[in-house]
C-alpha cells in the first residue's frame, strides 16, 4: 500500500498538467477490486497538498477484503437459443470460433445438418423449429463460450446445467470428451424428435408444493423445479390445456413451453432402451471442476454420467432450485 501511494504521488509530480480531479477518477474508476486497498481524501485542487498527504501514509484509509471466488457456470436448457446467436463471436476468430468449429466436427458423425451453416441462417439448413437441431447448437454454443470465458482467464468454481445444458455443463468441465458430449446431445434429441408430438410442457408461477396439486388435479408430472416460485409440468396436451384455462380462471400466470413432447415424465420412458444403448460408447471420467447434479442436487463424481445417467437427465424432474443451493 506504502509503495502504490508512492507511486501515486510521483505520478503526480511528474504530470502537472492532469488535473487532480482527473488523477482521482481514474483511481476510483473501474479498477480490480484487490484484497488489499486504501483510500485518500483531499479537499480543493492543490497538487502540493495532495502529494504531502499521498507521501504521509498514516493518512490514508486501508481496508482488507475477501478475495472473490470464481464464478459457478450455469448451463441453461432449451429456450435460451435466438437467430443469430453466436455469429459476432464466430466471425471474430478467437478461442470461441475455433471451439466452435471443434464442436463442429465433433457434431458430424450424428447429425445431418452442417452446425456453422445452422447458426448463420444459411438458406437450406434447418432452423431451431426442430429440437434435434437447437439443442446440439446449443451445446456447441455454450461449450464455445466456456473456452472464450477460459482464453480471458475466468474459470469456474463449479458448474450446474438446467436439463439438456447439464451436457455442456459436463463437457465444458471435462466430465465427458467433447465427441461423447457430442453424442449425448444428438443422438438423444434425436430420439426425442421421433417420440415428440404427444405432449408438451407449461411453467407455472407457483411453488412446487402447489404445482404438485394443479399436476394431480389434471394428470400431468412435475417437470422442473426452477425457483421457489417456478415450476414446470409436462403431460399431455389436453391436460396442459385445461390447466391453461384452469390458470386463467384462478389468475396464476402460465406460460406454454415450444415444444411438443414432455420431457421430464413417464413420456420419455419409451425412449430408454434406445437412449441407453446409442450412449453406451461413451466413457465418462472425473474431473477436478465440480460438478453440482440437477438430477440429484448434489455434488457428483464425472464418472458417474453414464448412458444411465442421461437417461435419467431427461427422464426425471429437473431439481434445478436445489442443485442452485446446494452449490451456493
């Protein structure tokens, strides 16, 4: 501290033509919030006074802080996609386009459709319509952004992913090689797009105890658990449409969810013997990033997310709200 308050003052000595109003905006501007800091405070515009207070130590105010930790990565699911997404950062060539272009690649052996083309909108690609499209672009995206946030030095303390985004939660951790991230995401949204068009999905501004009643008042499963005040159901169209109209007469906010399948119930269950037998190349491993479950709310071992695991991933309720307290 003694030797940054010296520096202060010979920069000051040094530039007599900044204002010593100027000297202070850009130390109190936006700088790194250090463990160790101090603060100084002056009255008026003399240079002189404010060298001989710089110069005096005793003077200044000092304080010590927590150093912040890194930061927990949170993987949203599906819906976080948008047309044009990733596109600047594509065309900037840094570490979030080359791994893109890995993910790409990765991306081939299981999929009919080219994934830089998709997200550039090109004329005779696909479009976010079709969910075994949008949710491998998205994984490719969110595991790009986690190598761009990585190049600039921020790395995460741990990770959680809400549904489909705990694979790219998986992958950006190292839990799963990005060919079997890559398989995960696109031979299961495949299946999903041939069992799909039976059911659906609608969010709730309710707690999940109360949720809980509305699903057994119309035959529909809980889904997701968002927050205290979020919950998700999926079943049948029909039972999601008297819901629907069951939320308007009670004025509960409701919102349809895009899609038509329920994941997150007993609608998946038709899908396991397929979904368990096109994952079973995979070789999950641990990894020292820790990895918060949506599926059990808790920390769990890399080597545990096997073809089983994401089977159950899409199968069972997404215990979201949990997995967040438990990592905070």
């Amino acid at each position: 501290m003694r030797a940054a308050l010296e520096r202060v003052a010979d920069f000051v000595e040094r530039h007599p033509d900044v204002p010593v109003g100027a000297v202070a905006r850009m130390l109190a501007g936006s700088r790194t919030v250090f463990e160790h800091r101090a603060a100084l405070t002056t009255t008026g515009t003399d240079r002189d006074t404010l060298v001989e207070r710089l110069r005096t130590t005793d003077q200044a105010l000092r304080g010590a802080g927590r150093p912040a930790d890194d930061p927990v990565w949170v993987f949203p699911g599906q819906g976080a996609q948008w047309p044009g997404m990733a596109v600047k950062l594509l065309d900037e060539n840094g570490a979030f386009a080359e791994q893109l272009a890995q993910c790409a690649r990765a991306l081939e052996p299981f999929v009919d459709w080219d994934l830089l083309a998709v997200l550039r909108g090109e004329p005779g690609q696909p479009d976010f319509d079709r969910v075994d499209v949008v949710q491998p672009a998205l994984w490719a995206v969110m595991v790009s952004l986690a190598a761009q946030w990585r190049a600039v030095g921020v790395h995460p303390a741990a990770v959680i992913g809400h549904s489909q985004g705990e694979i790219a939660a998986a992958t950006a951790a190292g839990a799963l090689s990005l060919s079997d991230g890559a398989r995960v995401v696109a031979l299961r949204s495949r299946l999903i797009a041939q069992h799909a068009g039976d059911g659906g999905m609608t969010s709730l501004a309710l707690p999940r105890t109360q949720a809980e009643e509305a699903a057994a008042r119309f035959g529909l499963e809980v889904a997701a658990v968002n927050s205290p005040d979020n919950t998700v159901l999926a079943g049948p169209v029909e039972a999601l449409d008297r819901l629907t109209a069951w939320c308007d007469e009670h004025d509960i906010r409701c919102r349809r969810v895009p899609v038509d399948y329920a994941s997150h119930s007993s609608f998946v269950d038709v899908m396991r013997d397929q979904l368990l037998d096109a994952l079973a190349p995979i070789a999950p491993r641990d990894t020292d990033t820790p990895l918060y479950s949506s599926l059990t709310a808790n920390l769990i071992h890399g080597s545990d997310l096997d073809a089983d695991y994401w089977y159950r991933n899409l199968r069972h309720t997404v215990a979201f709200e949990a997995a967040t307290r438990a990592a905070a």
